[in-house]
C-alpha cells in the first residue's frame, strides 16, 4: 500500500527532466525512445519473463554492446517499461479528472476510475506487466513508487476535499472500528489528512483493491460468460460499479 504515502512523480526512467541541449544528447534521447519502443513491442509478443536484451538489439540492428550503454540489463529495462506503464497511467487519471469541476466530486471519482478501465483495456500488456504476475527474479526498486502512486493520489485528493468539505456521510464519519484495525491503518491515515475517520481509510482502501480487481477481471477474461458483451453491456456494468463504489466511500 506504498502508493498511498507517496506524494511526488518520478520522471520516467527513459526521459531526461530538460529536454536534451546538445545533439549527442538528443541521440542518447532517440536511442533510448527505439530500445523502450522495441521492449514494448517484445513484451506483448513474448511476455515480461522472455524480455530480451540480445533480441532487442537484433531487431534494432545494434550489438548487445552497444545497446548496455544504454541499459545494464534486463531488470534495468523492465524498471523502465514499468514506470513508464505507470506514469502512462496516471497521467490518463489525472488527465480525466482534473476536466471535472472540482465541486462535482462524484464526477471527479467517476472520470478517474473510468480512465483506469479505459486505459487498461488499451494497454493490456502493460497493465499485465505491472498488476498481473509478478515476474520471476524481479524486485522493483524504489524508482517504480513514485510513478505508481499516481492514480492513488488522484483518488486520495478526492477523499480529502470530501472530507475537508464536510460532504462524506455521518455513518462513516461516526462509525467505530477494532482497535487493531485503527492501528493498523494509522500510517495510511496519517499520510493523506489526519482527519481521516479511519473507517473511511478502510472503505477507500475496499473500493481502490475491487477498482482494481474489477478492471484485471474484465481484461483478464473473468467475466466471460458472467457480464455480456453486447454494446455497451460491459460499460454499463462497470459505471454501476463506480456508482456503488461512490456511495460506499459517502461520497455527496
């Protein structure tokens, strides 16, 4: 649940913070754009576990020296397909929500999650590559955290001008949980506003995990033969989804 404590995004780890001043930068630039472009193109036809550098640097006509210049290896290049996944993504979230009027905080928290859905469906092997399967012998380092709290921090920014604003529902507000559970979930409450009921920190975390998990389903052929796939059926589903999820989190 690190993406929650997080506040700030990392630049990719293919991209400069400038843009590059002299022409061996923007050659280094362009290189490194063809070697990520070549990876994303491996990874939908062989999958994360076969990435290759000796297969990347054949299709771009380089040698496999040439090409750890610029990556030192296939961990390396998996750092960078997946913060790039992630600030694709969030940027796809922060993008939707932020053209809703902020007062129309339901509007905000729908836009968001359907950019998620949105996004995935026209990513899969990305999305797969950083929610599905782990891939053997791969650690992420703390490079990938920043990139994938995006999303979560567009959802957290909604809560809290939910909260601030007085416009969460009482029972949420007034309800009690177990001592353990306080405990537990006091970091995650310190992070985003310590006004935070706590009980609202566990129903966001609820509603973040079944966003999620309904998004991976529905890419990952769950919902065959359970939700149809006549136009509009699936979007139907999954805006009532959100409709729900919204009254969950006492969202008015």
């Amino acid at each position: 649940m690190s993406e929650w404590l997080v506040d700030n995004k990392e630049t990719p780890a293919d991209q400069p913070s400038s843009a590059p001043r002299t022409a061996r930068d923007r050659a280094r630039v362009e290189i490194k754009g063809e070697i990520l472009a070549a990876a994303r193109r491996h990874l939908a036809s062989e999958g994360a576990p076969s990435l290759s550098l000796r297969a990347i640097a054949r299709e771009l006509g380089m040698t496999s020296s040439a090409v750890y210049r610029y990556v030192t290896s296939r961990d390396d290049l998996l750092t960078w397909l997946i913060v790039d996944a992630y600030n694709a993504l969030g940027e796809s979230a922060e993008d939707a929500e932020s053209s809703v009027a902020r007062e129309d905080l339901i509007g905000r928290f729908g836009a968001t999650c359907d950019a998620v859905r949105r996004w995935a469906l026209a990513n899969p092997h990305e999305w797969a590559l950083i929610y599905g399967s782990p891939v053997p012998g791969y650690v992420a380092p703390a490079d990938t955290i920043g990139p994938a709290s995006r999303v979560s921090l567009v959802l957290g920014a909604i809560l809290v001008d939910a909260v601030r604003g007085d416009r969460v529902s009482e029972e949420l507000k007034n309800e009690r949980v177990s001592a353990t559970l306080d405990s537990s979930l006091e970091p995650l409450r310190q992070a985003i506003a310590s006004e935070f009921p706590t009980a609202l920190i566990h129903q966001a975390l609820m509603v973040w995990v079944a966003l999620y998990g309904m998004v991976s389903f529905e890419l990952f052929g769950q919902l065959q033969n359970v939700v149809g796939e006549g136009p509009g059926e699936r979007d139907e589903f999954f805006a009532q989804c959100v409709r729900q999820w919204a009254k969950e989190l006492g969202i008015r």
